[in-house]
C-alpha cells in the first residue's frame, strides 16, 4: 500500500509583477522542504482554477493559495495576506517566525496593507522581466511553466 502524500499547496501569483516575481523567489529560498508549487494566475491551470471558483480572472491583486492542489475543486482557497502568512508557515523554518509577526497583526489591518502594496507594486517594482532561476531544479515547482525558466510572461502594462 502506498502511503498518503502530503498535500501540495500551490500559491497563485501575478506572473507580470516584479514585486510578486521577487516574493516568488524569496519563497522558494525559505522552502527548503520543497513543499511549495507555484503558478502564475495568467496561466491555464491558474484560469481554470480562477474560472472554477468565480474569482477575478484578469485583475490580479492577489496572490491565491490552494492549500491542497490535487483537491482544487474544493473551495478551500486563501487570499491576500492570509495566503501570505500560511505560505510562510507552510515553508517552515525562516518562514515560521515572520507567520508568527504578521500573524500578530490584525487581519483587517493586514489585509489594507497588502491592498495599498498591490495597487502600488507596478509603480515601485515594475514589470517583471522573464530570466533564468537561480537553481534549475525550482523549474519544477511551477505548475504549467517551462522547467529551469522563471516564470513570467514578460513586461506588461499594469
């Protein structure tokens, strides 16, 4: 018998931002478990997902976590900074204390930060221009991405 896998969440994110690209890239640093998937919210899976659970599907200003990926159709999904601190835990280690902070905020702050840095993202960040990562290997944590290429699909207007 083959024993239960673990669920693999996969955290939604805007494949133009370069705010959310870099963010992206911190997290695959701290996710030394290699728990996390990825997906850009521009891509199929993403849509489908979005389409599925009548979510935006052109806005993106937020990022979505799908705690378990194999069990998409279930309306268990996390947004904004709620998906921002269970990301963070689910990454464990280095990610556990900054869960813990943000955690300690409350959530209707929280979530009115997280709104003014999404509407302010392409202005300080910029677009997010497509290059390779920095270990191939994380190629394989983007659903619906090219292995060993960073995910984006290059300058957009915000």
């Amino acid at each position: 018998m083959t024993p239960p896998t673990a669920p693999s969440p996969v955290l939604l994110f805007d494949g133009g931002c370069g705010l959310c690209n870099r963010v992206v890239r911190m997290l695959l640093r701290l996710d030394t478990g290699a728990r996390l998937r990825f997906a850009e919210l521009e891509g199929p899976a993403a849509q489908e997902f979005l389409h599925s659970h009548n979510l935006p599907t052109r806005d993106f200003d937020s990022f979505v976590l799908v705690p378990d990926w194999e069990r998409r159709g279930s309306p268990d999904f996390l947004l904004r900074s709620d998906a921002v601190v269970a990301v963070l835990r689910a990454c464990g280690g280095a990610g556990l204390p900054l869960a813990a902070a943000l955690g300690l905020v409350p959530g209707g702050i929280l979530d009115a930060a997280y709104r003014v840095v999404a509407r302010g993202r392409y202005r300080v960040f910029g677009p997010w221009r497509p290059r390779p990562l920095p270990r191939p290997e994380w190629g394989a944590r983007f659903v619906g991405s090219p292995s060993g290429t960073a995910p984006g699909p290059g300058p957009r207007a915000p």
